[in-house]
C-alpha cells in the first residue's frame, strides 16, 4: 500500500481522551489507516504528500442518530409549529404515507443524496433508522435500501402504532414478524418510548425482543416529557438512549453509573449507555435542550448527532450541532468535537475504529476551511467544510 502525508495542517484535534491539540501538525496514512500523528517537522517520508494549506483537521463526524429513509415534505408542520403548534409523534404518519408511495429506485435515490449531503459536511460514518414503513414488508424494504448506503441500520419498526391498528398487536408484530424479515440488514433496534408512541410495557416488549436476537439495542427517550426511557435504557444494557431533554436526577445518575466500569482515560473496559443529544431537534421543536453539561459532569458520556429527519430536524449538518452545542449547552468546543466524533462511535460500538485521529484507525480525517477548530463554532452557519477523507481516500471537496 502506498502512503500519502497530510501537512502543513495549522491545528489537528484528535478528539483522543486527553484532547490533544496539535499546533502545525501533519498526518501520514498508510492505505485505509492512520500510521502517524504529529508535528509537521517531525514527520515521517511518504510516497505522496498533500498540502493542508493551513486549514484545521479534526476526525470526521460520527452521526449516530438519522432518519435519512423517507419521502416527502412536511414543511406545513414545521411552518405550524413555529406558530405555536406542540410537537406531537403522530406527525410520522404523514410521512410513512409518502414513504410507502415512492418506488425502490426513488427512495434509494433520495437517501443516497441524503447521505451524500452528509460526507460533503464532513460525516464519515453514518448510521440511519427505519421506521417511516409500520408494516412488514415496507419496514423491510427500507433496511434493505438503508443497508445499501449507510455504515450501519437500526430497526425502528417501533416508531409508531399505525393508525389502522391496535397498540398490542402492533407490538406483537414488530417483536415477530418484522424482526424477522428485517434482521438480515440491521445491527440495532429501537424503540419510541413516549407518549403518543410505545409505553413501558410494550416498549420493555420491543427490547426484549431484540436482545433474544442478537441485536444492539437503542431508545428514544425523555424526548417530550419525563417517561421511563432512560431507566429502560440503562437496565437492558442500550448502546444508547437518544434524545434525553426530560431528565431527573435518578436518569443522570443512572447514564452516569452506566460507565462505572468503564476507564474515561485509557478509554477501555465496559461501555455503558451513551446520552445522545440531539440539538438541531430540540431547536426545531423548541423543546429544553438536552443537559449535555450536567451528565458530562456527572460522569456519563454523551453523543451529538443529526437526527436528520423530515419533521423535526431536517438537517444533516453535524457542525450546526456542534455549534450548537457550545453555543446553547454549555459544552467547549473541544466536548463537543469529540461527543460528535468519539461519542458517536461509542453510541454505534465501533470506536475502536474510528471517531479520533489515533494510530490504527480508519484515516477519516476532514480539513475545515479555517486555521481552528474553534471557528465551527466562532462563525456558526458558515459552511466551513473542506476537504474530507474517509478510509484514506478524498472522499468530497478539494485540495
């Protein structure tokens, strides 16, 4: 394999456990890895070099949380929310109406360029969800497409009872057949434990479920009001609980006590269940935002993530995250970096692998069109994203 040295870089953050910041920094990839990290005057030979131009680098963006398999508009319900409508679940019916209409080719279509959008703004990892289908063969159809753009699917059959069914044969579905004919194309399942969607029982239903068959396990939690989300989380072992905005001080200290086991520094042992918050959402349904600051402070660890869906947060822009984040949750810049690259690996068990610009790993690896990383959030909504390398290889935009 050849090797290509990325130099001249004015700041790499590696989003490492120490939150390294390396000022004139370079970085060797050997093949799909990263060989070494350093200071540019330091660096090793390599069969190719690159030119950073002075921009910053940073790994790229682990969205762990999206919603990217669907079809339609639901701009009148955004307009109406903004004029005072509450958020309500049951507006994913309409778009579950949409979604059933459009064709394999359309919908494969749509969720390409979705995620197409994303690498361009530095995602290199990807995860999305079903749930636009509540039926067998749709819920199907849409891992099945969903498997064939993204990194990894989470079965969300559980995302809402249709209209045409009872609450309990629909759980009964979704625990039955359509795990089923779903598993060959998912590696998660999850559940909407809220109000207007699954309760305790028929959630707790849905987790046991997935756990018989082999599947991580997420929730959608604590997202328009206290509920038994969290706790149901933590006690069946989730990857992660998504969403998190109703939290009392029983939830933070149970994400908290999740990662005893688990050594914050060497970054090794048990993980627990990571608090994914989602802060475009909260903005777009003018819900508290998620207590990012507190359960940091309390120990756990937390994941930003898109959420990118077509009614509550329609957007794919995990540096609007992150600015977010900073700017409204009190995080640093630099917590907020590595919830959005680190945590989102840790939320999809694959942060062996990639979310930090470390040795070994896979060489994502994005260039901002700015001297520092701090500018994603000293210039928020300005669209700072250059060029951007997944697996080793220029991926989109330009040297």
């Amino acid at each position: 394999m050849s090797t290509t040295l990325i130099t001249n870089i004015s700041e790499a953050f590696l989003s490492d456990a120490a939150h390294t910041l390396i000022e004139n920094a370079a970085i060797l990839i050997d093949g799909e890895d990263i060989a070494w990290v350093g200071e540019a005057e330091h660096a090793p030979e390599a069969d190719s070099v690159i030119d950073a131009g002075q921009r910053a680098a940073l790994p790229g963006w682990v969205d762990s949380h999206s919603h990217l398999v669907f079809a339609g508009d639901r701009s009148r319900e955004f307009v109406a929310r903004m004029a005072g409508q509450d958020y309500a679940a049951g507006g994913i019916a309409v778009t579950t109406k949409a979604t059933r209409a459009a064709s394999d080719y359309d919908l494969t279509r749509l969720v390409m360029g979705r995620a197409a959008e994303a690498l361009v703004g530095g995602t290199t990892y990807l995860e999305t969800k079903t749930g636009y289908g509540l039926n067998v063969e749709e819920e199907a159809r849409h891992a099945r497409i969903a498997s064939t753009v993204v990194d990894q699917v989470t079965f969300l059959g559980a995302h809402l009872v249709p209209s045409d069914m009872d609450a309990q044969e629909y759980t009964d579905l979704v625990c039955g057949e359509m795990l089923e004919r779903v598993l060959p194309f998912v590696q998660f399942a999850d559940v909407f434990c809220e109000r207007g969607a699954f309760d305790e029982a028929q959630s707790r239903q849905v987790l046991a479920a997935a756990k018989d068959a082999g599947l991580g396990l997420r929730v959608h939690g604590n997202q328009l009001g206290p509920g038994p989300g969290t706790q149901l989380a933590v006690e069946f072992g989730a990857a992660s609980v998504d969403h998190v905005n109703f939290l009392d001080a029983d939830d933070v200290a149970a994400l908290a006590g999740s990662w005893a086991d688990w050594d914050a520094r060497a970054r090794t042992g048990t993980a627990g269940t990571v608090a994914t918050c989602l802060p475009a959402c909260d903005l777009s349904t003018r819900m508290p935002f998620a207590p990012g600051r507190e359960l940091i402070d309390a120990g756990a660890q937390i994941a930003l993530a898109s959420n990118c869906n077509p009614g509550t947060s329609y957007t794919s822009s995990m540096a609007f995250c992150v600015s977010t984040a900073v700017l409204q949750m009190h995080l640093s810049i630099e917590e907020a970096i590595v919830a959005a690259t680190y945590g989102g690996a840790l939320a999809l068990g694959v942060q062996d692998r990639v979310g930090s610009l470390e040795v070994g790993k896979r060489a994502d690896i994005q260039l901002l069109n700015a001297p520092s990383v701090a500018h994603l959030a000293y210039r928020p909504g300005m669209n700072l994203s250059g060029p951007v390398f997944r697996a080793g290889q220029l991926a989109a935009g330009q040297i």
